[in-house]
C-alpha cells in the first residue's frame, strides 16, 4: 500500500499494484518524529515572531523576507499532523478535500521555503557586496514586491498538486489512500502531468536555488576578505549556517528521486520506499530546527530571547546579560548585525 511515499513526484508506477506493507511499517514508527518536528516547529517560528513584534520593525527589508519564510515554513508544518495520522493508520480519514487541501498546503510550505530562502540569501548579497555602491533598491518596496513574487509563483505551482490528489479505495489493502495521480483524470495526461511536476520541482525549486546561492555566497565571501570587515562577516554567518543545512537536509532527497524515477519491480520499490521514508525524515528536520538558529546563534535574537526570559522570570536576571537598546536603534543596524 501506498501512503505519504506518494507526496513525491517521482514516487509513482503505473504497474501492477505492489504491497508496501514494509517501509509503511517503517513509516508509521517514525510518524511519531512528526508530531514532534510540528510541536517544535511552532514554538520555535512562534518565538521567531514574537521576537520580530515585540523587538523589532517590519519596515525593514530584512525582517519582512524573515517572517514570510517563517510563515511559509509554518505553513509546511501545518500538513505534518495530517500525513503522520494517514502513516500511522495507513488509511485516509479526513476526505477528499482534506486530500487536496493538505496536498495543496504540503507543497505550498515547500515551495515557498526554498524561494524565501534564495530570496533572504540574494537579499543579504546586495547588502554585503553593494553596502557602499549606489545600488538602492533594499527598501520596503521591494521587499514586498518580492515577497508577492515568491507566494504568486509558489501558488501557481502547487496547481498540479492540488488537481492530481484524490482519494480511492484500494482493493489490494482494503484501504482508503489519499495520493497523487492514482487514476486517470479526464481530459489530461497524468504521466506527462507526473513528469512536469517532478522537473518543475527539481529545476526550479532545488537546482535553480542551489545556483543562486552558490554564486551569492561567493561574490559575499570575495567581497569579505577582500574589505577585511569583521562585522560583515558577522552579518552573513547565520543565513550561512541555514543555507547549508537547508542543502544538506533536502539534497539527499532529491537525489533518491533522481536515482530511480520508476522502479521497474516490486522489491525495487520496497527499497525506494526505505529511502524516501529516511531521507524525506531528514528533509523535514530543516524546517523544524532552523528557529533554533534563528533564536540562538544570531546575537541579535540572543539578546531579544534572554530579554523575554528574563521579563517573564525575573529571577533569571542574575545569571543573564541582556542589552536594553532602543527597538529604533536595533532595527535600523539590521544590515550590519545578524538576525
């Protein structure tokens, strides 16, 4: 039996039916880390954004691209209550709308996440490398032009998911599944339908990023040693450390997709399932632990986190520094200090 293996593109065969009852096994163990990654997901994006409200302004660029990549890796985490109930049961309860909403909702998060990312890492490129030239176009304008791009063209491509997820019963397990392309749809090639969704996934939404931020970050680097500033360098760290942890989570992903877009036989399968169940766990950790990046290794959000602590438990003053500058003046040094 199919079940959340069938999110992917690429995870399709029109062949005989295969038992999947191993690797969904294997899949049901590790819905638990779901529950998991969501309840960390939402306390750590939710500390996220209570920082940026409480401490910061949103009239500035950077903190307007961070809280829609916050917003859109919550809408991801938002599909992992859902997939973790169809994993453990093996069975679809929620209906066919919930089917196509949380398909719908899964890739939005996804799509999304990787274009906020580029976006934030071509952000900081233009405020390292042309801090002193006469580009001025990092302003409030273009952020939320920007921001409008990203959601319009993250829309458009969660089209495909959002027509191809239906739900069936299958005869083979006696289940109800909720997945893509499980029938024919009239009027439309489901195969040619499958492979435009799974390049466009790998295209433009890994290889086109992966581009993007490998020739950001090394027009920033060129331009880091070769001005000498220590706080610039300071400035890039965080995004660093979460750009390559993004990569570092999603590309082992990827290239099991790439390895075999159709199995020819049931044990391959099996053994594609094992994969994708593992590395698709590994994907997943990106968007729950990069808070704690946001929250912990940026200086600025070090110092707003140890504030809410300690205004919050005021015995906590004593074993902490906290810096009490202006919100103002800390908001308008937002290029020149991490996150």
């Amino acid at each position: 039996m199919e079940t959340t293996s069938d999110y992917d593109y690429g995870d399709y065969t029109p062949t005989t039916p295969c038992s999947r009852v191993e690797d969904n096994t294997l899949g049901a163990q590790l819905s638990i880390l779901y529950y998991i990654m969501f309840a960390f997901s939402l306390f750590g994006n939710g500390l996220v954004l209570i920082i940026i409200r409480r401490f910061e302004q949103l009239t500035t660029v950077t903190n307007i691209l961070l809280l829609n990549l916050v917003l859109s890796s919550l809408i991801f985490m938002s599909s992992l209550p859902f997939i973790a109930v169809y994993m453990q049961l093996s069975t679809w309860i929620f209906g066919d709308a919930m089917c196509k909403i949380v398909g719908s909702v899964y890739f939005l998060g996804f799509y999304s996440s990787v274009l906020f990312l580029t976006l934030l890492t071509f952000d900081r490129h233009l405020a390292v490398v042309y801090s002193m030239g006469p580009l001025q176009v990092r302003n409030q304008r273009y952020a939320v032009i920007s921001c409008t791009v990203v959601w319009l063209v993250s829309g458009l491509a969660c089209i495909t998911p959002m027509i191809s997820h239906f739900t069936f019963f299958s005869r083979l397990e006696n289940k109800t599944l909720c997945q893509e392309y499980p029938q024919e749809i009239p009027n439309i090639n489901v195969d040619l339908l499958r492979r435009a969704g799974f390049y466009l996934q790998l295209f433009l939404f890994f290889i086109f990023p992966l581009v993007v931020i490998v020739y950001c970050y090394v027009r920033i680097a060129i331009t880091v040693v070769s001005s000498k500033i220590v706080t610039k360098f300071k400035t890039v760290r965080l995004i660093f450390i979460i750009v390559l942890l993004f990569f570092m989570c999603w590309t082992p992903f990827n290239i099991v997709l790439l390895m075999d877009d159709e199995p020819t036989n049931c044990e391959e399968q099996r053994k594609r399932g094992y994969a994708l169940q593992i590395t698709r766990n590994i994907a997943y950790i990106y968007f729950c632990i990069s808070p704690i990046f946001y929250t912990f290794v940026g200086k600025k959000f070090q110092n707003y986190f140890r504030r809410l602590l300690v205004k919050h438990f005021p015995i906590l003053r004593r074993h902490m520094s906290v810096s009490h500058n202006s919100r103002s003046n800390l908001s308008t040094k937002s290029t020149q200090n991490e996150f």
